[in-house]
C-alpha cells in the first residue's frame, strides 16, 4: 500500500482482519462525482461536469468492481466519451501494472508504469491502497471517484445527453427495490467470496461460506418466475451479480475455497449469466483469461503460480 504518497510493502491480498480473522474491504476514498452542470453530487466537491473527451477509465478485467463500470459504459455508449486503460492481469509486488499483455494497454494519459503513481500524483499524501476502478480527469490531473458504484450511477445519470438513454440502470421507481437487493448480494456473495479466500481463521472462512452458498439458493429461488432481478428489465442490480457469477466457477469456486456448489449446479443462476452475456456489449467486458492470470497470480494464495486450464464453461466458449 501507499504510505503518505510512498510505495511500502510488496501487495498483500488481506487489505485488513478483525480479531476474528475476518478479511475487511478498504473504503473508497475519492468520491467525487461528474453531473451534466458540474454541481457537486451525492458527496464530494462540483466542479467535474460532464464533457467529451475530458474523463479517463482505468480498470482490471480481473475485477469484478472495475468490471461493473466497464459494463455501464458500455450500455451507456460513452466509449467515444469516455477513454479507457486496463492494466494488466498478474497482480506483481506494487499492485496493478500498466503494459503490453494481450487485451492491456499502457497509460497514454499519464503514462503510469503502476497504478499506484496515479494515486501518488493525485494526492502527494495519500495512505492507502492503489484500486480499480478509477475515474480520472485530464483537465484537473486528478481522480474523481474510484468507488465502482458511484461510477456506475455517474455512467447511468451524470453524463447527461452525452450518454444512451437505452438503459437506465437506477430507474427512480425501481431504486428501494435496486438498493435492498444491493444491500443483501453485496456482503454475502460480492464481497462474501473474498471474505472466504482471504479469510485468516477457519471460522472467519466458514461464515463466509455459508453465507456466500446461502445466498445463492436464495437468487436460485428469485429467478424462478423473472429474468432479471428488480422489475422486469436490466439494472445495476444485475450488473453487480452478474461480474460475480461469471468469475465464480474459474476463481472463486477453487481459489477461493467456496466450492459447494458452481454456478453450473444452479439451472436458474447459469441461465441468468448467459442472458446477460446476450446484452449486447456485456460479453466484450468478460476476458476469461484476464480473469484466471488475475486471480491465480496473488501469491498468498497460489505461490507457484500455476493457472489452471479448466474449467470448461461453455457459455463463454465465445469469449475473450
């Protein structure tokens, strides 16, 4: 992580535990946001308003958080309005590294070697971990936000005309509905697999197991009478399950320990991944290689290195 603005310590997956031994998520910590006029949004300060050519996307294909905003900003169709990085794969001892891996791309903005020089350059003093994704402004040299899911809803609203009105991934009428289911995927299954990888004690791990298996029987059951989750149509609902889900059998279902059952076991849960692989521009997001470099590169949990060569996951026969 960084330590007032200085790289200090080879990358560790374990951002942080409890005395329980229960792996803790770092918070977000710029949280600016992009309107159509410049007003400040939900938090932060104004001043970042919505124009072509102006904002930067940084992502991993590995990540499933970056991945949500590479979703909407395809949905969106903000790729003219929006650029875009992605770091390569394989985790290396400072974080994430801009290069030449197939599907990466180096950093034409700032020309960052590690994504940590970009938080470095945005503030001199910043303790903290290097995440994906990030929003970065040209015009102020800085981050705006790197939280993926105030990104998504600045993608879906904060554009203005600028982006496609053929999804609107936060409906107002649908938002409670959007937010409570949000609000249970996220801790059990979006973060609960990592809870299980990077757990330190086998009671820490076993929670998040259970928890991660209990609710996927409970989406199993939700699916059974409708294709998406909340009113019938496509929401940032979906987009957060879904980067999940397509990572789960190549990743999370072997190195990560959650191996009761695949997404394959779940009729209703595979059908889901492949309709939303459908979307058109959904499946272009989804690079399985990137994925299993990604994961199987973290050394404290595959020292050798090794990656695997299955799973065989015939809905994404297709994909990168």
């Amino acid at each position: 992580m960084l330590v007032k603005g200085k790289w200090s310590a080879d990358w560790h997956p374990v951002q942080a535990k409890d005395e329980q031994g229960r792996f803790l998520r770092q918070t977000s910590s710029f949280r600016n946001w992009v309107t159509p006029d410049g007003a400040p949004g939900p938090t932060g300060e104004g001043g970042f308003k919505a124009e072509p050519g102006r904002y930067h996307l940084y992502v991993a294909l590995i990540c499933p958080w970056a991945s949500r905003t590479l979703i909407a900003r395809r949905l969106k169709r903000l790729e003219d309005i929006v650029s875009l990085s992605v770091v390569e794969p394989a985790l290396t001892d400072q974080g994430w590294r801009f290069g030449d891996y197939p599907g990466s791309t180096p950093d034409a903005i700032n020309g960052a070697t590690y994504m940590h020089e970009l938080y470095s350059r945005a503030d001199p003093d910043f303790t903290g971990r290097a995440t994906v994704p990030v929003l970065w402004d040209r015009q102020r040299g800085t981050i705006v936000n790197n939280e993926s899911a105030d990104i998504v809803r600045m993608f879906n609203s904060g554009f203005g005309t600028l982006a496609s009105g053929a999804f609107d991934l936060y409906p107002k009428a649908l938002a409670p509905e959007i937010d409570r289911i949000n609000d249970s995927v996220y801790p059990a299954l979006n973060n609960g697999v990592y809870r299980a990888g990077f757990a330190t004690t086998q009671k820490a791990y076993e929670e998040a197991f259970r928890g991660v298996f209990a609710m996927l029987g409970e989406l199993e059951r939700h699916l059974a009478d409708r294709a998406f989750l909340v009113g019938g149509q496509l929401t940032e609902a979906d987009i957060r399950l879904f980067v999940t889900l397509v990572r789960f059998d190549a990743a999370y279902h072997g190195l990560f320990k959650c191996n009761l059952r695949r997404i394959a076991d779940h009729p209703r849960l595979q059908a889901y991944v492949e309709r939303v692989l459908a979307i058109p521009g959904v499946r272009e997001t989804v690079n399985m290689d990137h994925v299993k470099r990604g994961y199987y590169s973290i050394k404290a949990l595959n020292p050798t290195g090794i990656v695997p060569v299955g799973p065989e996951l015939p809905w994404l026969k297709d994909a990168a």
